[in-house]
C-alpha cells in the first residue's frame, strides 16, 4: 500500500492553483432589450400623437358634416309632414287619383272653384272634374282628402260677430238618389288664448281645417266641397286642396 502525505507546501500550492477570479460581464442581449423597449416607448409616444391628430381632424369634419346633414334633414323632414307634400306625392304614385288646388275670387265666384293642371294638381286613371266635381271613375275603394286654409283678422268685436269656419265634402250617388255628407269639421274662427293676443290686434288668426277618410265609392258618384268664410281663405299652392285616390 502507498501512502500519500499532504505537506502545507502542498496544500498551498493547491489552492493557488484552483484559485477562480470571477469577472463580472455585462451581457450583450440585456443591452439590445433595452433598445428594443425605448424604441417601442418612442412608437407608442409617435402612435399617440398621430392618434389625437386623427380623431381631431375626424371630429371636425363629423360636425361640418352633421351640420349640412342636419339642415337637409330638416327640410326634407318639413316637407315631409306636410299634408299637401304627403298626399299628393301618394296620390301621384297611385294608378288612380285626382288632386286639385283651390282658388276663389270674390268678384267672380260665390264658391271655392277647384283647378287642375295648375301647380300639383293633376288627374289621372280615369278621374275627372266636372262642374266642380269629382267623378268617380269605377266602384271600389278610395281615400277622399281635403284641407282648407284660413287666415282670419281678428278683435274683441270680431271674435263676437264672426261665424265658426267649416268645410264639407259631400256625395251623391245614383244607388242613393240625394246628396249626403260624408265628412265635415267645424273650428273657431278666433281662439281665445293668450298667445293669440297680438294676433287679434290685427295681424291675423291661421287654421286649417282637414279632412280625410276612406270611402267605398260607385262608378259615377260625384264628390264636392262646401266652406264658408270665403272671404278669409288662403289659396296659396298647398294651403287648400281636394283629392281621392283609389285604393
């Protein structure tokens, strides 16, 4: 057997030898994260900007826009709740149908004279005007419709004195043998409220009267208005006006 003896030479020398100096080296792939995250912290900084710039200039155009659409929509939409605009539009699409606009004139007629051809009064699938007329084409169903305008000057006195406005449509048919009534309405020709005030000093009092229901009509039946306070109507093109149209 061999034995080995460690003498403190030895052990020195030993230690010497597996001494380990450790260096401390930044590695090179923490550096290029580094760059890579300021990099990106740059974009999104860039992003943001470009971002606001953006939705600023979108906005900007959006109310431009919204401010012209808008105002075509309120004109549309006025047009569109008128009943003249509304009816006669129906009226023109339907196969069979008359729309007349009205007029009178103190010094030549007694009553509302209906005219035709003249504005958007037009007549067509059969419909025509006679005497002042309407005369139905063939038996079936139809929409009658009519409004009357009225523009009124009212006072204390005249709120007293002046007779309520009505409009009538009548009918007669030979199945029947007489006229008959078939739509009526009656209004004040002066209301009494306080917004109307400086209205009753001298300005003048609107109202229209409408009306319109769906009727079953005979071949040859006729159709007519009666209104009184002649004198006060409003015949501008769409303020007065009487139609049918088939259904």
């Amino acid at each position: 057997m061999v034995e080995y003896t460690i003498t403190p030479g030895d052990v020195e020398a030993g230690l010497e030898e597996r001494t380990v100096v450790l260096v401390d080296k930044k590695s090179s792939s923490s550096w290029m994260w580094k760059v890579c995250g300021a990099l990106l912290v740059v974009a999104l900084c860039f992003g943001g900007v470009l971002m606001f710039a953006w939705q600023w200039n979108g906005r900007s155009e959006t109310k431009t826009q919204s401010g012209q659409t808008e105002a075509l929509i309120g004109k549309d939409g006025a047009e569109k709740t008128d009943p003249h605009y509304t009816l006669s539009r129906i009226s023109s699409k339907a196969k069979a149908a008359i729309h007349l606009e009205g007029s009178y004139d103190e010094g030549e007629s007694s009553d509302l004279e209906w005219t035709n051809g003249q504005g958007q009064a037009f007549a067509q699938g059969g419909f025509r005007l006679a005497n002042n007329q309407i005369v139905i084409p063939q038996t079936g169903l139809y929409f009658v419709y009519s409004q009357a305008s009225f523009r009124v000057s009212c006072s204390d006195e005249d709120g007293r004195r002046l007779a309520p406005l009505s409009h009538r449509i009548w009918r007669y048919s030979d199945s029947v043998g007489s006229k008959v009534s078939v739509m009526s309405a009656v209004r004040s020709a002066c209301q009494n409220t306080a917004q109307d005030d400086s209205l009753r000093d001298g300005q003048g009092w609107y109202n229209a009267i409408y009306l319109g229901a769906v009727f079953q009509l005979n071949k040859g039946d006729r159709l007519w208005t009666e209104t009184n306070q002649l004198s006060e109507l409003e015949t501008e093109e769409g303020k007065t006006f009487f139609g049918v149209f088939a259904l």
